[in-house]
C-alpha cells in the first residue's frame, strides 16, 4: 500500500474533500503535487491523500487554508494533535451557529472591492466548512440576496453585481459536476426558457435537486424549446426544470413552454420557478406543468417526483 497512487474521485472520498476542493488548492496553493498519468490524469499518493485530510481536519476547526496550506504532514498532523488535546468542541459548536453569517458578511466585502478571487476562496472554504445544503441555504442564496439588495439600494453597481455572480456561478457549477448520483438516479434537465440569461436561480435549483439523489443534467441558460426537448429525450429525463427571473410577462415564454410541451415525450414533466414564474401560471397550468412557490416546494416535489408521484404540490 506504500506505492499506491488514487485517482481523483478516490482521493476525494478517503479526504473527505470534494475533487473541486483539491484542484483549487492544488491550483491557488500547491498544496499537494500529484503525479500525471500519460493521458494527464492526476494520480495522487497515500501521503498526499493524507495531507489533503488532515487539511480539511485542521479547516473544519477553524484554520483559514491560506495560513495552513505551506506546512508540512508532520507539522499539520501537530497541530491537529493539539487540537484535539485542548477539547475545544463545545466552543467549536458554538461558533459554527453564526459562521455561515460571518462568511456571508466576508463574501460581500470581497464583492465591494471586486475581488472575485477572494469570493471564489471563501466558497471553496465554504464548500469544506458547511454540508452542500447549509453551504446553499445559509451562505450562497442569502449573498446572492444581499448582492441584490445592494445594487438596489445604490450601495453596490452592475459590476459588483457581475463579479459576484461570477464567482457563485463558478462554484454551483463545479458541484454539480462534482456529483456523484447513483445508479438508480431519475434523470433531471435543467436549464431556463430562450430569452432568459439569468442563470442563478437554475443553478440553485440544480443543487438542490443533486442533494435530492437526482442526475442532473445542466444545459446552462437561454435555450429554445426544441434543444431542450431534444436533450431530454437523449437522456431519457423524467423531469425538466426551467427558471424564469426576468420579466413576468414576455410573450416568448408563453410560446417556449407551449412549444416544450409539445415536443417532450409523454410522462417527461415540467417544473418551473424563478421569481418571475407567476407570470405565466395560466400557461403552466395549461401544459400540465408545476410552477414552484419556493424552495421548500422545489424540496416536495422532487422527493414526491422520485416515488413516481406526478402531482404538483400547493
């Protein structure tokens, strides 16, 4: 077992840290320098392995990455040794209470100042501090509100706006495409209606459904209605799920949904949120789709979706 080399995905289940995790330190702080294969793929060693989890180890209990990430095995096996020797789990339990707020309150600094690295860090932190869902629920969606907020208010610009979005885009993405479904998984395309470049909402909705044990397809944004039919039918989805934002009332959307409907295969539903979906609830209704009124919603239906349950809870 000395000489044993893992591939990515198995270095990322005995760490414990996701393969988007690895590569971004890999990349931003050399933490590790595994060996490539012929066809460039990474090859990573029991040490490595073990130095990557006694990173998230050391992470989890509060060491931001950038101040950990030069020293060695040894050093950071101490360290974690001394840690664990001072038994501070009831204070450790206390913090994390209010550290996705405090994380929250970091990411908007960074947008202020436009750095979209540092966002970027912070989420990657992020993605090891807090499970998929706290990560979603009380850090990105809550930022990507205050972002919002902002920008209404006069506080932050368009460009704020922009890098921010950037940065949360980048991150959802690659953990969806980290995902590892099961076997078993019902299939699930995810995109929005053509006209709608707004892709946040979708992307959200994509993790959630991931965490629900769906494989996700993500087809990104703005899309015509027969691209979307075409690669539902090409992966036998079950379900596709749109997002609209912007506006409530464009009469293209009307005409896409209808369109989908169409050209889907029977028993391929239709699922649609997004702060504009209200919209367009007469021609929701009419194709037989479900329109989402929150979160918790989008929740329901996708467990009730799994049991072969078509209906669209109220």
């Amino acid at each position: 077992m000395q000489d044993a080399k893992y591939v990515i995905k198995v270095a990322s289940r005995l760490s414990g840290l996701s393969p988007y995790v690895i590569r971004a330190w890999e990349k931003r702080y050399g933490v590790v320098h595994p060996e490539r294969t012929d066809s460039n793929r990474r090859m990573y060693s029991n040490e490595e392995v073990e130095h990557l989890r006694l990173l998230r180890k050391l992470t989890e209990a509060g060491y931001p990455i950038g101040s950990i990430a030069g020293m060695t095995t040894d050093a950071l096996r101490l360290l974690l040794e001394g840690e664990e020797g001072r038994g501070r789990e009831a204070a450790g339990a206390a913090d994390t209470e209010s550290a996705p707020q405090r994380l929250r309150a970091q990411l908007l600094e960074h947008a202020k100042k436009l750095d979209g690295t540092g966002m970027e860090r912070l989420l990657v932190e992020g993605s090891v501090l807090f499970s998929h869902r706290v990560l979603l629920e009380e850090v990105v969606i809550p930022f990507v509100e205050d972002v919002g907020r902002g920008w209404k208010d006069g506080s932050l610009r368009i460009a704020h706006e922009h890098v921010a979005t950037a940065a949360v885009r980048n991150l959802l993405t690659n953990l969806l495409y980290d995902a590892q479904p099961t076997a078993d998984a019902p299939s699930l395309i995810v995109s929005t209606p053509q006209g709608q470049a707004h892709e946040l909402g979708a992307l959200i909705g994509a993790n959630i459904a991931v965490m629900s044990g769906w494989d996700v397809t993500w087809l990104g944004p703005d899309l015509p209605a027969e691209e979307i039919a075409a690669s539902a039918r090409e992966i036998a989805a079950v379900a596709v799920l749109l997002s609209i934002v912007y506006p409530p009332d464009d009469p293209r959307i009307h005409v896409e949904l209808a369109n989908l409907a169409d050209m889907l295969l029977p028993g391929v539903s239709i699922v649609v949120g997004g702060r504009s979906a209200p919209g367009y609830r007469d021609t929701i209704d009419r194709i037989d789709g479900c329109l989402l009124e929150s979160m918790d919603h989008l929740w329901d239906w996708l467990d009730r979706r799994r049991s072969a349950d078509d209906g669209c809870l109220s």
